[in-house]
C-alpha cells in the first residue's frame, strides 16, 4: 500500500515536472563546480605570503587548471556519450571533490600548481553531462531555458562563494577552506548516482505524460545522418561558436581569476571586503542568464531560426559587454567600475545557454562530445586568461592592457558569429 502510494504521488503531483528536479541537481553541481574552481581567486594574498608567490607565479597556477581541462572536457564528453552522465558524473564529481581538496595540503609552487591541474583535469566531464542531460530530458522548446538555468549557476556560485570564500579563509585559513568544499562535492556526486537514470524512460520518478512532454519534440532534424567526427571538429557553425565560446571563456576566466585581485590592487581592498562587492557582478550575470535563456527559447518559438534564437543573441551580448568595460578603463571611482563591470560580466555571461545550445540543436545524438569539443576552447582561455592577466599586470603595474586585451577578444568573436554562422543552412 506505502508503494503503491508513493508512486502515485510521485507521478500525479510534485514529480509531474521530475525533469526540473534533474536540472535543480546539475544546478547544485555546477555550483560547486565553480566554487571550487573559483576558490583560488579569493586565497591570492594569503598563498603569496606563504609561499612568496608573484602575480605571474599566481597566473601560472591558475593556468593549470585549463590544461587540466583541456585534455579531460573532449574525452570526457565521449565518455558521457558511451557510459552515461550518471557514471561519468557522479565518478568525476567526487574525484574533483578530493583534487579541491588536495590544494589545502599543497606545499609550495610545484605542488598548488599539479593539484590545480588534477582540479581541471576531474572537472572536465561536468558540462558535456550537463549538455547530454539537457539533450535527453528537455524537449527542444525547453532547452535553452534549463541549460540556462543550469549554467546560471556559474555566476550564482560567486554570488554565494565571493563572501562564503573570503569568510572562510578569514576564520580558517585556506588550507581548512579547500578541504571544507571538497566535501560539498562528495555529498553531491552520491545524492546524484542514486536519483538520476540516463533516459527519462529509466526514471521510477517520470510520469507516461511527462515522458510524452518531453519526447513530443525532442530531436531537430538538422542532421539525419549519425554526428560525424568530421562535422563536429570542421562544420563552420560550429567552428565560428568555438571560436567565440573561447572569447566568452577568457572573459570568464579572467572574472574569476583576477576580479578579487585587481579589486585588491587597484583600489586597495580587503578580502573580505571584495567578496561582498563582488555580489554585484555576479548576481547581474545570474539574472541575465536566466533572462538569456528564455529570450533564446521564446525567439525559437516565434521564429523556428537557430540564427535568430541562438547566434544573434551571441554577439548582441558579446558587444554590449566589450563597450562596458571601456569606462572600466578611464574611471578612478570603485562604485563606477563596479556598476559598469557587472554589466559587462553580465552580458557577457548572458548568451552562455545559447553556446549550449547550439550543440545539442545541431549534433543531438552526440550532444556531449560536441559541447566537449567546444568545451575544449574554453579551456584553452581558461589556460591563457589567467596566465596573461597575471603577466601583463605585473609587466605594466596595473590592469588596463589585460581589460583591453579581453574587450578585443570579445568584439573579434561577435564579428565570426556575424559572418560565419548560419545554422539553418545546415
């Protein structure tokens, strides 16, 4: 009677909608995702004067992260493609959970900058699951919105982590802070490995009228033919949102790399005081996400056009957010630079669900090796942002050629996806 019970429950009342409970889950995780990847932005002066580290020796261990990365995201989203995203997910969770938390233990130089790249190297399967889930749990008319609000977890773990992070490294230390997020993972990758099947079908938790839902319209017909390698590594749609996911990726990178850092240096803060005046920045890129992702998929429905609901979102966005970096630049007053760089974060951050998107619309039945491809460019950012960021700000004494390197990165992007991109040809 109690399982008879429960399962009608389940599938006449709060688990009709079970699909969103899937995605609240990767929101979790890539809040923690980011949390922990982000946490060595917060912990610059304290690993400095423990182990007499310069900004360019702090960019190098912030780089790691990206060759990491760079090598697991492609063999990761084969991976997810063969064994599935509750496998690969929940095993890679909790091995970059224990990587988070092996930087607490480092010793010195060598030793933050292999934990750093083991941190990458783990946490390289995370988004190609996010996009192979989306893919096989929301119907296309659904997509843009639950990668957006999978993906506005990027900026919301600042949100929580910007003074989460700095409180905990100023009662614990950073060495205790590490160690305490590395547990947040663990939790996470047993709740998911228990909960999540890889088809809806699976799921004890999917009602016969959900499961219609999200079948009715699940596959676009772009492609009849199985994704080839070929198509994914050499499609100009493709190449042209790789290219200005890289953009997008040195933008984020270098928010969340250097932003405390050069709130610190340039106007002389303390770190707890710049975990609070990074909410800003990072609750805009929240809320513009989200705003992005239903933009994306309401410009679907009105239109039918990949171009018009994905690719012209893109680069709108991409320049919004390089001209509101140009006051950063010429403004001496910290309330200016911060209005104008949670604008730029914002915008910047907001088409991120359309870059998603665009894989799962174009190469469905291989959805997470593509984004893992693309995944693999954000990665090479994430190996130069943080790098050059740190070398040219100790090159020039200031941040001014690393704000305007990025802001020509960004606009160089919005022109390919101008000129090259035209998914409905395809």
């Amino acid at each position: 009677m109690l399982i008879w019970y429960t399962q009608k429950d389940f599938q006449g009342g709060i688990m009709k909608s079970f699909r969103w409970i899937v995605i609240s889950l990767a929101f979790i995780a890539t809040i923690i995702n980011y949390l922990d990847r982000s946490a060595l932005s917060y912990a610059i002066t304290p690993l400095q004067k423990t182990f007499g580290l310069t900004d360019t020796d702090f960019g190098l261990i912030a780089s790691a992260f990206g060759l990491g990365y760079l090598i697991m995201t492609i063999v990761g989203g084969v991976l997810v493609d063969k064994f599935g995203a509750r496998k690969t997910w929940s095993l890679f969770g909790a091995l970059w959970s224990i990587s988070c938390a092996l930087i607490g233990l480092a010793t010195g130089f060598i030793w933050l900058f292999i934990f750093r790249m083991l941190l990458g190297f783990t946490e390289g399967p995370g988004f190609p699951a996010l996009t192979r889930v989306t893919a096989d749990w929301l119907p296309l008319k659904e997509r843009a919105r639950a990668l957006a609000f999978g993906l506005a977890a990027v900026p919301f773990a600042s949100v929580l982590g910007a003074p989460l992070i700095s409180h905990l490294i100023a009662m614990f230390g950073w060495r205790i802070m590490f160690i305490i997020l590395g547990i947040f993972g663990i939790i996470w990758a047993v709740i998911w490995y228990v909960i999540f099947r890889d088809q809806p079908e699976q799921s004890y938790f999917v009602s016969k009228s959900e499961l219609h839902h999200i079948r009715s319209e699940q596959i676009m017909p772009v492609t009849q033919d199985k994704t080839s390698w070929h198509f994914m590594l050499f499609n100009p749609n493709l190449l042209a949102n790789n290219y200005a996911f890289f953009a997008f990726g040195y933008l984020l990178f270098f928010a969340i790399t250097w932003l405390p850092g050069y709130l610190e240096q340039t106007y002389h803060m303390q770190i707890k005081e710049v975990g609070w005046f990074l909410v800003g920045p990072w609750l805009t890129a929240t809320f513009l996400i989200l705003l992005g992702g239903i933009i994306s998929d309401w410009l679907w429905h009105k239109t039918h056009s990949i171009r018009i609901a994905r690719s012209h979102l893109i680069w709108i966005c991409q320049v919004i957010s390089a001209f509101c970096f140009i006051p950063v630049l010429l403004t001496h007053s910290l309330v200016v630079a911060i209005i104008w760089i949670s604008l730029g974060v914002g915008f910047g951050l907001m088409p991120n669900a359309a870059f998603y998107a665009i894989n799962a619309d174009l190469a469905y039945d291989r959805a997470a090796t593509s984004l893992g491809i693309t995944d693999a460019a954000f990665a090479s950012a994430g190996i130069l942002a943080p790098f050059l960021t740190g070398w040219l700000a100790n090159l020039t004494g200031n941040f001014f050629a690393p704000i305007l390197l990025m802001i020509g990165l960004t606009l160089s992007s919005a022109s390919v996806i101008v000129l090259f991109q035209h998914p409905d040809r395809v």
